[in-house]
C-alpha cells in the first residue's frame, strides 16, 4: 500500500521498484501518475493497452514503446505531440495523414520521409502558406509542390530574388508556358535543338535554362555553370515558331511537309527544309549546291580517286573502352584518335546527289562530326584527336565541322594539321590561307601545326614552338624546353617534292602552286618539302631518344627518304592507300584515310605511354644530381613516392637506358658514419658493398644484373599476366602490382579493390583474398568461393559459373597456397601479418627494372647466371626474397 501511495504521488519512483516485483497494477498506476514511466516497466507486464494509454497522455511516452507493441494510432498521438517523432515511426505506419501532420506542425520533419512519399504529400488542397513555409525553409523542397498556379506564381517570386532556384521547381512547372515565358523574358534560355519529330507529329525545343555560376572547390579558375534542361513540344507550327521569336536557325525541319503553310510569310533563314518543298514554295535556289558541285569537277585529284584502297562500307570501328567505361581515368597511358582525309565537300555530294539547300549540308557536315566521335563510344580521359589534313576544301565547310567538333571533343585536345585541300579555300597565296586557318583554330582552342612544334609540359601547360624558333634554337635549347613533356607533336602538310609522280605538278596545291606552270609548281614543292625536312632532321637530331608523334598531312616519304626514327610514330594520309606497320624498326599509323567514296566516318587509336625521362639525353655514366632532379625523375616515370631526406648525396647510375639510384648519407644519428644506400622510391635499401668507390662496381654490373631480371621475370610475369585476361575476360579489373592481382573493378568513391589474387613467387600457387588492410585478411580455399562471397563479385561469379559449365579444362587454378593450417571443412579462414606484402613489395621492386627501367632492389646473386637459370627453371622466385634488403617500412 505505502508504494502504491507513493507511485500516485511520483510515477516515477517505478524505477526503484525491481521488475520481477512489479505487477500490472503497480504499473499502470506508475503511467497514470507519469506516461514517462512506461521506460521502466517490466516486459512481463508491458502490452499494446499499456502503451498506447501513455502515449494517450503524453505522446513522449512514444520514445519507449518496444517496436512489437507500436501501433498506428500510437504513431498519430506522437507525431502530434512531437514532429520529430515522426523519425521513429515505422515505414508501414508513415501515412499521408501523419507526414503532414508532422509536416504542418513543423517543417522541418519533411526531412524524415522518403523522397518518394513526398512527392505525394503535396496536391491541389494543400494551403499555399504551409507551401510558402517549406520552401523558405528548404529552396530544394519546392521540387516536391504541386502543378498549380499559385505554386507557379511563388516560383517567379523565388526567381525575382534567386535565379538558381529555378533548378529545383517541379518537372511540370519547369516546362509550363508562363515560367518559360518569364525565363525567356530574362535571358535565361537557350535553345539547343529545335526540331520536327515525324513519330510523335509534334515540334520539339530542347531548352537549357541556366540558374547561374559557381566557383570550383577544387579550382577557383574554373568556373561551373548552373543549368537543367527541359523539353517543349508543340503540335501546331505557329506556337512553335512563336516562342522561337521567329529565329528558326538551325531547327531540323527536314521531315515536315508545311501542308497548308505559306512558308513566304515567315523568316526561314538558316532553318533546314527539304529541297523539294522549298522547291514547291518557289524558294529554293540551287546555285550554291550546283558551286559546290563544279568545284568537284575541276578539283577532283583523279590518280587518288583512281588508287583509292576504300575502307569497308560497314566497317566497324574499334572502341577503346568497354560500356561500363573501365579504365576511363587510367592515366598512365594516353590515347591517340586519328583520321585524315574526310573531304566533307565529297561526303556532301555523295549525299545529296542532284539538290541540297545550304541548311541541309549545315546540319549533314554537323551530323558527321558528331557521328565520328560518337564511333567511339566512351572517350577516355585524357584523350588526343590528331586530323591529318584535307578535312574540307571548302573553308566554309571546315568552319561549320569544326565549331560542332567542339561539342564533343576537348578543342584543348584536337590537333589538326591542313592538308593540300585546304590550301585551295580560300584562294589566296598559301602563307596567307595558313594564316587564316590558324587564327580560326587559335579562336576555337584547337592546336594547328605548320611546321611547328607542339609540347605538353608535365600533362599540363600546351606550348608551341614555332618555325622560326626553331631554326635558331640549338639541340640542347631544344631538350630542355621538352624535357618534362609526355607528349611531342611535330606537324605540317610537309609537302611531296620528293615524290616524282603525284607531286604539285599533277595535284592541285591552291592558288601559290597552280598559277605557276608545272615546273615552276614542282620547284616551290620540293622548297616546301626541304623546309619542313630541315626542321625534321634537327628536332630528330635533337630528341632521337624521345617519343615524337611526326603528324603530317604526306607520307614521310614525300619529304624524307631516310630511315625511320623506331622511337617516334608516324601519322599521315593523302593518298587514300589505308596502311599501318608496327614494328621494331618503324611506326606508322596512315590507316584511317576516309577517302572519297567511304560511307563510314570514325576515329582509329593507339595508345603511349604518359611518361617522361628527364635523363633521356645523359650520357651513360656515374651522375651526381640534386634532391630535386630524383624527384622530377620519379614524377616523369609516373612513380608515386614521398622522399623528405635532405642530407646526402644522390648518384644516378646510368647504362644503355638502365637507371639505378644511391645515396651517399648516414642513415640516422647513431650510424657510425657515410654509407651508400640503394633508393627504392622514398625509401633506402642495404647495399652490401656500400663504399663511395664501390659506385663504379654497380655501375659495370647494371648491364648484366637488369638481363638476369628480365630472365628471371619474364615466367613469373607470363603467369600473372595469363590470370589477368582471365580476370578481364570475366568482367573484373585484372590490375597487376607486385605479387597481387586485383579482382573487382574499383568503385567511383574509393579507386580501390578489396578483391585479389597474391601469385605466390616462392610456390607458384594463388591465393585468393579479401583485405581492408595490410594487416590481415579474409583468405579463401579457391576463387568461386571468394567471387560468390562478394556482391562487388556478382557479375563476375555467374560468368565464372557459365565459363565453368561449358569448359571445365581451361580455368586456372586459383587455390590457397596452402601455407598455413589445414582447411577441414572451412571455405575461408581470416589470416594476419603483413608476409604476403613484403613479398609483394619485392617483386613489385623488381618489376620497376622492368617495366620502368628502374633498379629499385639489389641482390649479388641475381649477378650469378646459374642461380637465376635455376630459380626460372624451378619457378621459384622466393628463394632469394629476403626481408632484410629493405630497411625502412615509411618514407625516409
């Protein structure tokens, strides 16, 4: 009695009440005094009546009913008592009715509910001042309000203040006819693509309304527009025309039959319409088209029309990323896309045959420009596009290509050269008609060589390098402006004086060659062909060992008949003889010359790697160099370390482009004195001859001790290249660093795998694993287990699966190496310590000899011809692993 007494006057003295004490009774009379004492009620006397009467009393009650016992009507009283319960409500029991109960009481509790559901919150009965509060709470929210007028008129309002809320209004608004109408009034829309669609009988405007602009986070010169974009579609032709303020450049009207319409009546400038019904309409005047067809006659070069090895009229051409854009931001490698040769005034003839309107040939040179970037599918980050000449010989025709290339291609990244088309539009003497084709380029962003040099310093800054300076700039001027570019392009037309039949003599040239009488036309070629040869012959002098991509519009014989330099590659068309070599002697691409009559029109590609070495021109020898200069090195050969060492002197070893780098320093204050150390990146590795005089041993063994590791390698590296494919094959990354090959394809946010493979160099086995870290892991007994244990493994375990199925003989072995305890009837065991690293660290050293041409790791024994047979031979690459040759685990 004294505790019923008691918990009348504080329900909350229930807490000191021990549950298996306590009885229905006591507790209700704890709730009824106090709702908040439903927190320490015993779950023996706890039920659903129990609950809701606190709730009942007090709706904070709500926080302490077990999810069993929770019940709509629960979930009503607590919101209503407090918004943010609404939080705690359970998907199923989140109503209409109690989101905007919630929502009324405060707004805020909008953020509680799925985007989904809000979507339903909001309709024709909702009060214009609950929509008023959320929107001024949230701008972003207004995205969830209503088609309504009131709505609509609050919009233009947030407008008047804020332009950039636009981008959040509801999909309907953003297309209504009174909010277009006020952006338009602004200045806020422009029209991308105005067309008729003879599908859906409707004209059609797709609109980008820009919000505004902000800075970049990442760089405060790079300016981000703030933009959506929103189709109209009309039915009827004047409302069309109307809201277009009767512009109609550049609208796609080719499919509509203006049945009933006066076309005189409207401003139809720049529009394109079928020739034929311009023709009905008394409009058409075929005098440009029948131009550009007696051009043709006159101009055409009949040897090459004759010669033409044409490319298959459904060729397919290669892309350089699959679908799921894989390898889209891989750095270390650049590509190369390349054509020549398009001759768009041929391309339009071919098209139309007997008429076209100027708007007609505007939007078909633009449909090929798009078409041939789209052949590629994905571009590559990063990506090169090299045109080789006679893009048009029509300069108008260029302008209208190029300025739609630039859509879709980075004009930074295109690089064009003219061809001998070019030349003839406009018919000017030829230095002029360069001058204009390189202003016109110079305004898009496009590079345009003629006879220069083209460099790009450490993947960044573009720099060109112009005739006249280099013809007074010496070889070693000339190494040191290029030493720290990944890419060097050497372009111009180079001209044909060397060839003795298809020269300017018998080709149209422009107007500074076809004036003059044949051979006074073969004289000027042979001038041209030498003056870009001298500036070949002296860069070639001058950068012999570096990667130069020679672009000309001619082949090199045409200019040059010496050998091929088998470090540069050389890209050219003009004969419309389609034709590649690859080998080691020479490197030409010339095969991807459209031609004349070809249908298609699509970029070819080769890759290069994105590295530079700064000591490319060093003679071989013993180099002492600075801090710097290893660093700048390292970044060339797309290394990444961190090397914060200040003392010591560096020594760069080199032989026969073989590189080996030690240090002269004490290690720390207790070492006894100066030692050489081998540099492993940031880190230093024992030497077990480490004098200063010990520097000419290493240097006479490079030779013969980077022979042994390309030996030793060259089966350990087969292996894991072979489990790569695989990998690939199946759909995953296949990503070789060290002893580990990655499994899965990194995700966007991390850039990582969890995934591998470790190729064990000590057994020859694979150990399939899944890792966070280095220092442990989860390890697998074979390779299905670990694909079938992963959702980032999906794809590629039921292609393992179906692979399975069909030919057992030929998957890989990929097992547990079977180092550790026995399995027994475990499918993965978690293993710990870093061994399977150190290894991999090692090996990944040795690879650095060769892939980078790099000695990261020395052993004397790799000097000793029969070990190393032996190791090859037994494939085990383990028994020379030794941890005690790297001495440092962080950045020194």
């Amino acid at each position: 009695m004294d505790i019923i007494k008691e918990l009348k006057k504080d329900g909350m003295l229930l807490k000191k009440i021990p549950k298996k004490e306590q009885t229905v009774d006591i507790c209700k009379i704890a709730i009824r005094q106090n709702p908040l004492a439903l927190q320490f009620v015993s779950r023996k006397c706890l039920d659903s009546k129990m609950c809701l009467a606190a709730v009942k009393k007090d709706g904070q009650a709500f926080r302490y009913v077990p999810s069993q016992f929770v019940t709509r009507r629960m979930c009503e009283l607590a919101v209503e008592a407090n918004p943010e319960f609404l939080n705690d409500v359970p998907e199923d029991f989140r109503t209409l009715k109690i989101c905007i109960s919630a929502v009324k009481k405060d707004v805020n509790a909008l953020s509680y509910i799925s985007r989904e559901k809000r979507y339903e919150l909001f309709d024709d009965n909702t009060e214009i001042d609950l929509i008023e509060k959320i929107v001024a709470n949230n701008t972003k929210w207004l995205a969830y309000m209503p088609n309504r007028p009131d709505v609509k008129a609050l919009c233009i309002n947030c407008m008047e203040e804020d332009f950039s809320i636009a981008q959040h209004m509801p999909e309907q608004i953003k297309i209504s006819w009174d909010i277009l109408d006020y952006q338009k009034s602004k200045g806020k829309l422009q029209f991308l693509m105005k067309y008729y669609d003879s599908e859906e009988k409707r004209f059609i405007i797709k609109i980008k309304v820009v919000c505004g602009q902000h800075i970049s986070l990442f760089n405060e010169n790079n300016v981000i527009e703030e933009s959506y974009c929103v189709q109209v579609k009309f039915e009827d032709f004047d409302k069309f025309y109307n809201f277009l303020d009767g512009n109609l450049f550049d609208a796609e009207l080719r499919t509509y039959s203006f049945h009933g319409i006066d076309l005189k009546k409207y401003n139809i400038e720049g529009a394109t319409i079928n020739s034929e019904i311009l023709e009905l309409h008394g409009l058409y005047d075929g005098t440009y088209f029948t131009s550009i067809k007696e051009s043709l006659k006159t101009n055409t070069d009949e040897f090459i029309d004759n010669n033409e090895l044409m490319m298959p009229n459904e060729f397919c051409y290669p892309k350089p990323i699959d679908d799921d854009e894989h390898e889209r931001f891989d750095i270390s490698h650049i590509p190369f896309f390349y054509i020549s040769d398009i001759h768009l005034v041929h391309r339009v003839c071919n098209k139309f045959n007997d008429k076209a309107t100027k708007e007609e040939i505007r939007s078909y040179i633009k449909f090929l420009a798009k078409s041939m970037v789209s052949s590629i599918g994905t571009r590559p980050y990063n990506s090169y596009l090299l045109i080789a000449g006679d893009t048009s010989s029509i300069f108008e025709f260029a302008v209208i290509f190029y300025n739609e290339l630039i859509q879709w291609w980075n004009p930074k990244r295109i690089v064009v050269v003219s061809g001998n088309h070019e030349l003839w539009n406009p018919w000017i003497d030829m230095e002029d008609n360069i001058e204009i084709y390189r202003k016109f380029f110079y305004d898009l962003g496009i590079t345009f060589l003629q006879n220069d040099l083209m460099c790009v310093e450490d993947r960044g800054k573009y720099e060109i390098i112009r005739e006249v300076e280099i013809l007074t700039m010496n070889e070693e001027e000339i190494r040191k402006r290029v030493q720290y570019s990944s890419v060097i392009i050497l372009g111009g037309i180079g001209f044909s004086g060397l060839n003795k039949k298809f020269n300017a003599s018998h080709i149209r040239y422009g107007k500074s060659f076809d004036e003059l009488s044949r051979e006074a036309a073969m004289q000027k070629d042979i001038q041209e062909a030498k003056r870009f040869n001298i500036i070949y012959t002296k860069i070639l002098k001058s950068l012999n060992k570096s990667r130069v991509i020679v672009l000309t519009h001619t082949k090199k014989g045409d200019w040059n008949t010496e050998t091929h330099n088998p470090c540069w590659i050389y890209l050219n068309g003009h004969n419309h003889r389609n034709f590649y070599e690859i080998n080691d002697r020479r490197t030409i691409y010339a095969d991807n010359q459209i031609g004349y009559t070809a249908k298609n029109i699509g970029l070819k590609y080769f890759y290069c790697d994105n590295d530079y070495d700064i000591f490319a021109y060093y003679q071989d020898g013993i180099h002492e160099i600075t801090r710097e200069q290893y660093i700048d090195f390292n970044r060339g050969k797309l290394v990444s370390m961190s090397f914060k060492r200040e003392d010591g002197t560096i020594y760069m070893l080199k032989r026969k482009s073989m590189y080996m780098f030690v240090i002269y320093c004490e290690y720390s204050k207790r070492s006894r004195g100066k030692s050489l150390y081998l540099m492993n990146g940031g880190k230093l590795g024992r030497l077990g001859r480490n004098r200063l005089e010990d520097l000419s041993y290493y240097y006479d063994s490079l030779e013969k001790y980077t022979e042994n590791i390309n030996q030793l390698l060259n089966k350990y590296v087969g292996v894991q290249q072979k489990l790569s494919e695989f990998i690939k094959h199946i759909g995953g990354s296949g990503k070789i660093h060290g002893c580990i090959v990655d499994v899965e394809r990194p995700n966007e946010l991390e850039g990582f795998s969890y995934c591998h493979l470790f190729v064990n160099p000590i057994d020859g086995k694979v150990t399939p694993y899944f890792a966070y870290d280095v220092k442990s892991r989860i390890v697998y007994k074979d390779f299905k287990t670990l694909l079938q244990e992963h959702d980032s493994c999906k794809l590629m375990a039921n292609n393992y699966l179906r692979i399975e199925k069909e030919a057992v003989q030929n998957l890989p072995i990929i097992q547990y190496s079977g180092q550790l305890e026995t399995w027994e009837n475990e499918d993965s065991i978690y293993d710990e310590g870093s061994y399977l690293y150190k290894i991999s660290r090692i090996i990944k050293s040795l690879q650095y000899c060769t892939e980078k041409n790099i000695v990261r790791l020395w052993n004397e024994e790799l000097l000793n011809y029969d070990f190393v047979t032996r190791i090859k031979q037994a494939n085990q690459i383990g028994e020379f692993v030794d941890d005690r040759l790297m001495i440092s685990e962080k950045d020194v």
